[in-house]
C-alpha cells in the first residue's frame, strides 16, 4: 500500500519503542541474559553428548577386554563429565533466574512511565 494514503495509528506503529535510556537498558539486558540461558543451554547438551560417548567407550572397553588403567581412566572420564553437567546446571539456573529478574525489572519499568 503507498504510504501517503494509509493512515498511522500511533498505538501500535512503535510498539516496543522506548525513549527512556532505562527502558533501552533493560531490554538490552533481557536480550543479553536470553543469550546466556541459551549459550548455557548449547553447553550443557555438549556435555551430555560427551558423557553419552564416554559411557559408549567404557561399555567397548569392558566387552573387548581392556586393561584395568583403561577402564579406570574411563570411569575417571564419566566422573568428570558429571561434575562438568553439575556444574552446567548450576549455571544454567542462575542464567534463568537472571533473565526472570530482567523481565521482572523491565515490565515495572514499562508500568512506571
């Protein structure tokens, strides 16, 4: 449609458009912490996906025989993937608890103005 013939409704044609410095920032922080929950998230499928190969290479080892150091050193691995998602975990909650906080701080922001 040419634009010299619609007419512009001003209560939805700038939505999510805010003048006020503070408003800008927290949506910039929403948008950085809905990153981290996601970078959070692609690292703890990796370390699952690795914990999945390390469980597959121990259960190779014990069917064909291997010598006991090969099989410690394999258990040794599958502790410290655990460890490692443990740790992802804790992370990845942190993460969702700091984007909550953003969005709470952002939706009293938006109420405020």
């Amino acid at each position: 449609p040419d634009p010299r013939f619609s007419r512009r409704d001003n209560r939805y044609d700038y939505r999510g458009h805010h003048n006020k410095a503070e408003i800008h920032q927290d949506f910039k922080d929403v948008r950085g912490a809905r990153k981290e929950v996601s970078d959070s998230r692609t690292e703890l499928r990796k370390d699952y996906t690795e914990l999945r190969n390390d469980r597959m290479e121990l259960r190779r080892d014990l069917h064909n025989g291997a010598s006991k150091g090969e099989i410690l050193k394999d258990r040794q691995e599958i502790r410290s993937d655990l460890k490692e998602i443990h740790g992802d975990r804790v992370d990845l909650r942190n993460d969702q608890n700091k984007l909550d906080s953003a969005r709470r701080e952002l939706r009293g922001d938006l109420r405020k103005r």
